[in-house]
C-alpha cells in the first residue's frame, strides 16, 4: 500500500493519500484547496489514478480540494448520506465499503462534530475527521453538532476498535501525526468522563473561538470547493459572519486556544 500523509499549515489540516497495486488505484481523505499539485504529483509519481475522494464532513476552517480533484482527475466524489454538498457522487451509508484493488474502506457514521461525521476504517487504521483528535476532540457547538451524538460515536464506535488500531484525524496543533485507539483511551483528557452528562457538560464549557477561515470555507464547500452558486449555510449557534481574528499558525502550536474546527 501506498500512503503519504499532507500536512496543510494554514489550518493545521492533514489529508491522507492511500494507493495500491495491481490496477493503481487510489484514494484522498480530506483534501485542502492549495495542495491539488502535491496530490497529483504523488499519483503522477506512482503511476496512479485517483479513483476516490472523501471528506469526513463539510469543513469550516479549510476549503476543501473535491471540486478540483473531480475535475481534473473524474474521480468519485463521497461523503455522508447526510450531507447538504452539492453534486457529491456517492453519499455512503454507515459501515458502507468503498472497495478498489485490495483496499476496503468502511464508512462509520459518527455524528456530534457535525450532523454528517464520518470515519473512514480500514484493517488498522482509522481516520477519524475532527470526531476524535489526538489529546482532544472536535467542537460540536456548531454546524448541528450535538455533544451527546459525539459522546455515542466516540465511546461506542472508535473506542470499540482494537487498543493497536492507528488513528489518524483531520487536523492537529501540536506537531503530532498519528496516534492509537489505545493511547487515546489512555491519554486523551476529553474522554475522562464517566458518562454523556459529563461529556456534554465539559465540551459545554469550552467557549472556543471560532474557527480560522469559516467566513471563507463554509460558503464554498458546499458546492465542492467552488463558487458555483448561492448556497444556505447552515447556522447554529455561531455567527459566521463574524472572521475569526488573525492568528498565525505553524506546524507546532503551543497555544490550544488558536484552533480551527477540530479543538
């Protein structure tokens, strides 16, 4: 297998790049507008074709790639059955398999950052969107998140993996790059809690910021990307008209209050 690891340092974001042999077949999870060259050139590189790409959700701090990578490559586009994008290819159902060559990656429905979270599971590994960070987990007090939905998706879902499966998010501040189902068990103070209550209660209590480029990703990424067209976005307890005020990022963030999305 094939897999490289993209690190976006405007809005601290990974995608993931996964390919196989023998047709050269692959597939990108969560793709950033600005690294379309970086991602073709690694397929270019590898004699593959991008036969799939997935976004976890509809992102709010990044604008997503899909658009692009549709255009220039035909591939598939996919996402939840519950998303509002526009023009997506396949919308996946839970535990849905998207299949090439010997790859199989199974869509795990697991709301509470938004209404339409997915994972992405393979044999041993997991990418888990801003559901599950590493040493934290993603705001749910926008984009119809629901603490007590990411309690169930968190505890009764990933949790349930095996301790050694690789976990792989959508986003870290602190220079880290993959983590496991194990340490996080083990580590992540955000799963400290003793029941839903407690969770809802401490994710209740974060007064975050908003996200860096809301203003800017989340009227585009629900037409791929693009500016296509007029479109509602939806609005739940957060004002996205309001910019989140300047902050510079790099690879390593010391300051856990200067975060996207996925906090």
């Amino acid at each position: 297998m094939i897999f490289t690891q993209y690190f976006d340092q405007a809005s601290s974001s990974y995608s993931y790049l996964i390919g196989s042999r023998p047709t050269g077949m692959a597939a990108i999870i969560d793709p950033v507008q600005g690294h379309e060259n970086d991602y073709l050139n690694c397929l270019s590189q590898h004699d593959l074709k991008l036969a799939f790409a997935l976004d976890t959700h509809t992102h709010t701090d990044h604008v997503t790639a899909m658009g692009a990578l549709r255009d220039r490559t035909a591939c598939i586009t996919v996402m939840s059955e519950y998303s509002k994008a526009h023009g997506v290819s396949r919308r996946v159902k839970d535990k849905e398999i998207i299949e090439f060559d010997d790859i199989k990656i199974i869509a795990l429905y697991t709301p509470g950052h938004t209404n339409e979270s997915l994972s992405y599971l393979m044999t041993d590994r997991v990418f888990t969107g801003d559901t599950l960070l590493i040493g934290g987990t993603g705001r749910t007090d926008f984009q119809y998140g629901n603490s007590y939905a990411q309690y169930d998706s968190l505890f009764n879902k990933l949790l349930t993996l095996p301790d050694e499966t690789l976990v792989y998010p959508a986003h870290d501040y602190h220079g880290n790059t993959v983590s496991t189902i194990g340490a996080e068990r083990a580590n992540n103070p955000r799963l400290k809690v003793a029941d839903a209550e407690q969770y809802a209660a401490l994710m209740a209590s974060l007064n975050l910021p908003n996200p860096i480029l809301a203003d800017v990703a989340l009227p585009l990424n629900p037409s791929y990307g693009q500016r296509t067209g007029n479109y509602p976005v939806p609005k739940q307890n957060f004002d996205y008209q309001n910019q989140a005020s300047a902050t510079t990022h790099s690879k390593h963030h010391g300051d856990s209050e200067q975060k996207g999305e996925g906090q």
